[in-house]
C-alpha cells in the first residue's frame, strides 16, 4: 500500500464561517466520495486559505463529516503564498491517502472557480 497525495480547491462566496465551513464540507464529501474514502485511509490533510480568509480554520469542517473516525484524522491549516493575481477566496487540500490505487486512479477535486487551478485534473474528475 502507498500514500498517495489527493488534491482539491473550491473558491468560497465570502469569507464568513458559515460558507467556508460549508464550502470545505462539500469539497471534502467530493473528494471522499469520488475516491471511496474512509477516514481511516487518510494519514493527514493539510488546509491552506488564500490571505482574504481569516474567519475560521477550514480544517473544522472534518470535524463535521458523518460516520465515526473522523475526529482521528490529523489535520492542519496554513496561508497560501499571496502571488499576485492568484485565484482570490481559496480553501485547498492536500490529502495524505493510503492506498493501492495507482496515481492515475486519483480523482482530484476542484470545485467552483477552483477549477482555473488545474483545469487539467479538474476534467478528468
């Protein structure tokens, strides 16, 4: 079995608790979904906001998943570098997953305008 890493992004209305709670919870049930995901094939997520998102921590919203286990996953959040001209109102994810499919099995998830960072990945989804 290996770790394989499992990308998303989803871009959010505005940065108030509610939507970015909101707007994780549905990246990461997409993401869980379209891999078949239970809590205990992830090792860890890493959360990062662009620098227009201070009103929670993205990673809460794990927390909030259905099903047992989910309170075990370790999970951390982080600023995005501000490059100029990036995609403004940004939740991303890096999963660390453990499984036997291949990298090309991966289905990353990007949602909403998110889909301008890896319109490449996003389609294959």
């Amino acid at each position: 079995m290996a770790v394989r890493g499992v990308r998303g992004a989803i871009t959010v209305e505005a940065d108030t608790k509610e939507e970015v709670l909101a707007s994780t919870r549905l990246l990461l049930q997409e993401i869980i979904s379209r891999n078949n995901l239970q809590p205990e094939d992830i090792a860890s997520m890493i959360f990062t906001t662009t620098a227009d998102i201070s009103s929670v921590f993205p990673a809460q919203a794990v927390r909030s998943l259905e099903g047992e286990g989910w309170s075990f996953v370790p999970v951390m959040c982080a600023r995005e570098i501000p490059v100029p001209g990036s995609l403004p109102l940004c939740v991303r994810v890096m999963m660390h997953v453990n499984t036997d499919k291949s990298p090309q099995e991966i289905h990353h998830v990007f949602l909403r305008d998110a889909v301008k960072l890896r319109p490449d990945l996003a389609s294959r989804s």
